[in-house]
C-alpha cells in the first residue's frame, strides 16, 4: 500500500470507493435528483451554513473563481492578506475578476491580525482559512468582525478547502458570507467537485455574471436537484456517501484530526525540525528542511518506504516539506506513519 501523506489529493474514504463502484445514474433522473439534494444538505451542514451549497464540477480554484465573479462587481475594492500560495492565488483571481483588489503581503506562515484587515472603504475581504501551503491556520471569526467593524456593508469570502472536514467550521457563526472547498481535501473523495457555500446574507447580494459560473443559474436548477450542465453525478454520491459516514460523529472526526495532525508535530519537533506555520492547521504539518539536506533527499528517503510527500511552493520551494494525514487514515495508521517519518529522517 502506497502512503499518500500529500495535503489533498487524499487516501479515499472506503465509502467513497464504494460510492464510485455503483452503475451510472443519468443526471436529470428522479435517483440522481435525490441524491444531488441529500448530498447539497449534507454540504450544508457542514460549512454550517442556512443558506446554500452548490456544486460545481471542477476543482477549488473554479469555486474561488465563481465566489469572486457572483459576490463582487467589476471594480469593488476588495482586500486580500497574502500569507501563501493560496492567499496569492486568491488575489490573482479577484483580479481576473475584474476586483479592485489590494493585496497585504505577510511573510508565508505568517498569519493576519484583526488590526491589519480593520480598514475602511472596502467592499469586500478573502482570506484563506487554512493556508496549506504554509500550514497556517488564521482566526477567521476576529478577521471576519475586525473587517466588518470598518466595513459595515463589505462581504467576506473564505477558501476553506483544507479546514471543511478537517476542523470546525461554520459560516454565519464566523462572520463569514461565502466559503469554498473542494472534494479532494478533509472530505476524503476524488479531486473534481468545487463547492461555493452561501449564507442568507450572500444570496440576497449575489451579483452573477459569467455563464458556466452563473451561480443565480446554478441556485436555480440546484434547488431543484439538478445543475445547470451536466455535473460529475458520480463524485456527488462518494461526497454524500462520505458526508453520511462523517456527519453523525463529526467531532470525533475532527478531533481524530487533530490528534494526528499534532502528532506529525511531535515527530518532527523532536526530531529537531522546526514548523513552518506560526498558528498550526490541522490540514498539514509544515517543517522546514534540516540545514543542508535538500528536499529531493527527505522525498526520496519517504518513497523508499513507499510514502508520497509534498514540497514547498512559492518561496517556499526548496525550503520546506509538507506531511498531510487529512485523508481516510485511521489512529493506528496515524501512530505507524510516525514511526515512518521519524525512520526516514534517520537515514
Ligand atoms: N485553496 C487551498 C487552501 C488549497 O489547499 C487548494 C489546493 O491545494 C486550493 C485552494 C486549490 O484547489 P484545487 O487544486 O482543487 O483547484
């Protein structure tokens, strides 16, 4: 068995491969039709939200993208905090999108405070709750009522790819307008589905535009069970299919996330590795490489033991390496990876 220890692509969760195994449903069917409502449900509470999941068939990318071209109009100032490759990639996208957007650069695994996104005259914040490219988990309820103290009227839209599943969440208890994530993180599916969530506040201030993110459109025919185009219907049963597993013992999950999360923590701390993030996400655990060992080196000593590791990006390229167990892994397999890691670093 090969150890996928990246942040997402992740170890499937059994009742996704099970999910994945059944007969084709054609999508405008009354089964695909139920299904695609259970699965939107479920979604729903787990961003915690009472207003509404959609689902896109893409990756989490495409639902920041939508989540940038249906909250903002053209030329809305929005401010986007840029702490890692994610919180970048968010600023790039409010640009594509036509944002007026003020980038806050913060050195990666750096994290905002309340008073750096309390400024006024913005229609709009982004943050990245879990920056899995850092390891760095921000406070997104303080960010979320620092912003919205000068801000009144102003939006906030999170990419909680890697903490949907992985950590608490919850969008209106946050402050939090619009989330996305994706299928292939803490829900423990195949990469292919995005989801936008949207609080009762963001669907009455949604400003559609574009044609397959049209979100007015998809609200529409996802309401009724279906999506506007022909949507990955087989992804949607493993995400259900996971979700009803999970839901019912969430915080034991959450908690079991945790733990192995901060165990990976332990592991390397005592092997005199030092973290990369100054707040810890439980998506991954981020260390920088020892003095002089090059990265290819830690790679290869987890693949001779047939574990697949993640590298640094951005400036962190070359300077960091990145352990995941956000995918289907149990406690004991948790407690073997350790093992694992602290043999690999021996050699
Ligand atoms: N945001 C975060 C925090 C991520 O970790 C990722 C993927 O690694 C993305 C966005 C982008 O998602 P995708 O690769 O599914 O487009």
């Amino acid at each position: 068995m090969e150890w996928l220890l990246t942040p997402g692509p992740v170890q499937l969760h059994p009742k996704a491969l099970e999910a994945l195994s059944r007969p084709q449903l054609h999508h405008r069917t009354e089964p695909a039709r139920a299904l695609f409502l259970e699965a939107r449900s479920l979604l729903k509470r787990a961003f915690g939200t009472e207003g509404e999941v959609l689902v896109l068939t893409g990756s989490g990318t495409l639902a920041m993208e939508a989540l940038a071209q249906n909250l903002f109009a053209p030329g809305e100032r929005v401010l986007v905090p840029v702490y890692g490759k994610f919180s970048e990639r968010f600023y790039e996208i409010a640009l594509a999108a036509g944002l007026r957007a003020e980038r806050l650069d913060l050195p990666y695994g750096r994290v905002p405070r309340p008073e750096d996104v309390a400024q006024r005259g913005f229609q709009g914040l982004l943050l990245v709750h879990s920056e899995t490219s850092t390891g760095a988990l921000v406070d997104l309820p303080a960010l979320a009522r620092a912003f919205k103290e000068a801000n009144p009227e102003g939006l906030v839209g999170a990419d909680m790819v890697t903490s949907l599943l992985v950590r608490e969440v919850a969008l209106e208890a946050y402050g939090v307008d619009a989330a996305v994530s994706g299928s292939q993180k803490g829900l423990m599916c195949p990469p292919g589905l995005g989801f936008v969530a949207l609080s009762p506040r963001a669907l009455e201030r949604l400003k559609p535009r574009g044609y397959y993110l049209d979100l007015a459109r998809e609200l529409k025919a996802q309401r009724e069970g279906e999506s506007a185009w022909t949507p990955a219907i087989n992804l949607v049963g493993a995400v259900k299919a996971v979700l009803e597993a999970v839901m019912p013992h969430l915080e034991a999950h959450l908690a079991l996330k945790a733990w192995q999360n901060a165990l990976l923590y332990q592991v390397g701390e005592a092997l005199g590795l030092r973290p990369v993030p100054e707040v810890k996400s439980p998506a991954v655990a981020a260390f920088y490489l020892p003095e002089g060992v090059p990265y290819g080196a830690v790679k290869e000593a987890f693949a001779r033991r047939n574990a697949v590791i993640a590298g640094g990006q951005g400036p962190l390229k070359g300077r960091i390496f990145r352990l995941s167990l956000m995918g289907a892994y149990d406690r004991y397999e948790a407690l073997g990876v350790a093992a694992l890691f602290r043999e690999a670093l021996a050699d």
